[in-house]
C-alpha cells in the first residue's frame, strides 16, 4: 500500500496540469487570442455576443471569426447565431451554478477553474459565486489578475482531473463536471474519493494553474495582461 509520502510524489504539480490542459486545447496563433479574450470580454455583460462584434472589436473579418467558431469545440450558439456559451463562459446557468458577477452584470461559468482563469485574461476585477455539491453551502471569492481575495470560507479547494487527451464536443460532462470549488477540504476528499482520477487544490493553487495554462495557451493576451 502507498503511503502518504508516496501519494503526494504521484500527485501532479500544477505545470504538469497545464501542460496537460494546453495539450487538450486547440493552438491558437495571435488572432486567434484576440478573438478567445473578446469572447469572454463581451460575455461577460450577460449577453449573446454577435461574430460580428468580435470581428470588429478584433480589427478581422466576420468570415474569418465564424471559421474559428465552427472548427473549435467548446462553442454554443442561439438560433440567430450568436454566442450563448464559449470556453468556460455561458450566458445561462449550468447545473452546478458558477456565477461572475462584473459591475452588476451576471455571467455563469462551466467549472471552478474557469471562474479563475478568465477574470485575469480579461483585465477584470470578478466577484464569484458558487457552492459546495457535497454540502449545499456557498463558495466565494473576488478574482483580480494578480490572485484571489475574500474567499469565504478560508479553507476553500477546488477539485482537479488531468485530462487525458483533447478536448472534445463532451468537455463540459468529460471535464468540467470533475472541476468544483468544496467548503472544505473534509467536503472535497469526500467528493474525489467516489470520483477516481480527481484530485484537490488549495484556491491559490487553482489560481496558478488558471495562470500558467493562460500563459501557455494565449501568451500574447498573458503578456499583454502583465504590462497593463
């Protein structure tokens, strides 16, 4: 039987986990960053977000922003084709509920992680909102591109799953679903221990990983997010 110390060797570091996120994900080249933190910009008013905005907002062709949308997964549209659901972010509350709250406007998140990852890419200053599946009990937390204040409660985790290949039409059941904020650390072993292959981080931690993933997956919004 492995003991402690070997458990926690086995346990991947949070580099590992985003080199093994950014592996999952689509490269993009420069416009393609600009196109992804416009998206979550412009989500984030609690809105649909037209191509058509993105386009301009990004100085491209409309034409140019649909062919990206329609090879990546991880995009949702309505009927009139705009943006209802992207990378993370959705205009609808999934089940379980992870809402950002940006200057009254509300927006909701897939998981835990991207409730940590997208406020810094976007340059925003986030409250968040979510709860404990194991106990019922509220989680939140002020986001800000240099960290996370106000956690309530102190002791706050997140759950964390490696994915194992590329992300697919499935990531918000495959992986999302494994990634939740828990009170405590007591409520979160018990959740991972009946959901193999998943792991807990401190918040902090969950923050670094949102941080380092950002950093390989778009390194020109990270950079320019770090002079700003």
């Amino acid at each position: 039987m492995a003991t402690q110390n070997e458990k926690a060797r086995t346990k991947p570091t949070v580099d590992e986990v985003a080199e093994a996120i950014k592996a999952a994900m689509p490269t993009l080249d420069a416009t393609d960053q600009q196109i992804v933190s416009t998206i979550h910009r412009l989500m984030s008013s609690g809105d649909p977000v037209d191509p058509e905005a993105v386009a301009n907002a990004v100085g491209g062709l409309v034409g140019r922003v649909n062919e990206k949308l329609d090879s990546w997964p991880g995009v949702y549209r309505d009927e009139q084709g705009r943006l209802v659901g992207f990378w993370g972010q959705a205009i609808e509350a999934l089940d379980p509920e992870y809402r950002f709250i940006d200057n009254g406007k509300t927006s909701y998140a897939w998981c835990a992680l991207d409730t940590l990852f997208i406020p810094p890419l976007i340059g925003r200053t986030i409250r968040i909102e979510a709860s404990d599946p194991v106990t019922g009990q509220p989680v939140s937390a002020v986001v800000e591109s240099d960290g996370v204040r106000d956690v309530q409660p102190a002791g706050a985790v997140v759950s964390m799953v490696v994915p194992e290949g590329p992300f697919g039409y499935d990531v918000i059941d495959s992986f999302c679903h494994r990634v939740l904020f828990f009170t405590s650390e007591v409520s979160g072993a018990k959740w991972i221990a009946e959901h193999e292959g998943t792991m807990l981080l401190s918040v902090d931690e969950a923050f670094e990983l949102g941080r380092s993933m950002t950093k390989l997956i778009a390194p020109d919004i990270f950079d320019r997010a770090q002079t700003a």
